[in-house]
C-alpha cells in the first residue's frame, strides 16, 4: 500500500480560485519524489493538501481524496497529521513561532507531551545536525535568512515524522547550506523516509526517484528524472531549468 495517494484531487482556495484540477499518483514509502514546475503551478498548494492545511486550516473546497497510510487527511487530528508527513514551509517565518533556537526545536514535541528527557535528547540532536548548538539561545529572528530556513526543517525533524514536505528546502540558503540540505535529505532518504521536495530548478532534486511536473493546476509528466532531463526540448517548453 502507498504511504501517500492521491485520487482524482480539485481545490479551489475560499476566494474561489481553482488551483488543482484533478491530480492522481501514488507515493510508496521510502521513496523520493520531486514536485517541479514553475511558480503558479500549484505545487504549493499540494503540499498544504498532503499535509491537511488545505481545507482543514486554509478552508476553501477540496474534492477527491488526500490519503496518509491509507487515511484520509480529512479525517485525522492535525496534531496526529503532523506526526505522520511533516512540512518545511518556503517562507520560515511561517512556522517559526519561538524566541530561542532550542525553543523552537522543542515547541512541537513538548505539544505532544513526549517525555523532558525525550525532548532533551532530540533538541540536542537537530542542533548536531544543524550545526545550531552555538546558536541555542539566539533569537530565531535575528538569524539569517538561510539559517530561519535550516531551524524549521530542523523543528520539523524534531518530530521524527515518517514522511517529509519541502517546499522550495533550498531557496533562501547559499552554496553551503544548500550542500547541508542535500546531505541531510540523503541521509534521511537512506534511513528509509518518505521524502516529497518542491522545486522548480530540478538541479536540486536530480537525486529523486520520480519526477511530478505540474503546470496550471495539473500534472503533465511523471517519470524517472534521467527521462525527464535527457528531454531538452520538453524542459525548455515549460521553462524548467537544467544545467
């Protein structure tokens, strides 16, 4: 059974825009999918729908079915959701809610009510893999661009969800932190996560198993990255960006 599904999905924001139109495919578990396409194309908006902020939060009108280990997102907490498929936001400061780095790390598992102890140990962990442990006591809105975006794929982490979102994970970062990303996405992809990336350069999801493009609220290709980059005229058609 596929970890995410996807099944015949529309959704059209409370204003009334229609956005998705129509999306079928499945994603297995442990697998690495890139979502590209250019801005407007909807990609965005999946994501919120895969992780239960379309409608449950954002509202607006959602036909066809998101399904999480074969639930659907409609019918989960979204506490429980956030468990499950976890999402880094393109613009940090969406999700960054605390006045200290390791705050911010603990904010989601202490809302869980997870063990002192427990939550100890994995704030201590994302700040290691972050390289962060110097920055334990900033303020999150006194970092830099790149290192907001490094902090809330780390709260992210901190959950330890089997299944991530990244919306745009390297937009803001430099040469370095988009290095730290990438070893820190194929490190998560070998300890068997489920891992769905948004980008619309696919230079930096050339390491996915399949590509999902999608334009204008659909999808018009979905296949291996080595097909969809040996096709030239297919990515300058839709202005997607290689080399």
């Amino acid at each position: 059974m596929p970890v995410v599904k996807v099944k015949n999905l529309y959704y059209a924001y409370p204003e009334g825009k229609s956005v998705l139109k129509g999306l079928n495919f499945e994603v297995k578990a442990g697998e690495t999918l890139a979502i590209i396409g250019l801005s407007g194309s909807g990609k965005t908006t999946l994501c919120q729908c895969l992780c239960g902020l379309a409608p449950h939060v954002l509202g607006g009108r959602m036909e066809g079915q998101v399904l999480i280990k074969g639930q659907a997102t409609t019918a989960y907490r979204l506490p429980q959701l956030a468990c499950e498929i976890g999402m880094v936001f393109q613009n940090p400061d969406m999700q960054l809610v605390c006045t200290t780095v390791e705050d911010e790390i603990a904010f989601a598992p202490e809302n869980l009510c997870l063990p002192p102890e427990e939550i100890r140990r994995r704030v201590e962990e994302i700040l290691r893999l972050l390289s962060f442990s110097h920055l334990r006591q900033k303020n999150p809105a006194t970092l830099s661009g790149g290192q907001r975006q490094l902090l809330s794929l780390g709260a992210v982490l901190a959950l330890h969800p089997s299944i991530l979102v990244l919306d745009e994970p390297m937009a803001l970062l430099d040469g370095k932190g988009r290095r730290l990303v990438r070893e820190i996405l194929l490190s998560l992809r070998k300890e068997g996560k489920t891992l769905i990336l948004v980008d619309h350069d696919v230079e930096n999801v050339d390491f996915a198993d399949r590509f999902l493009v999608m334009e204008n609220g659909e999808i018009i290709c979905l296949d291996r990255p080595a097909a969809v980059m040996a096709d030239k005229e297919f990515l300058h058609r839709h202005q997607l960006f290689f080399g």
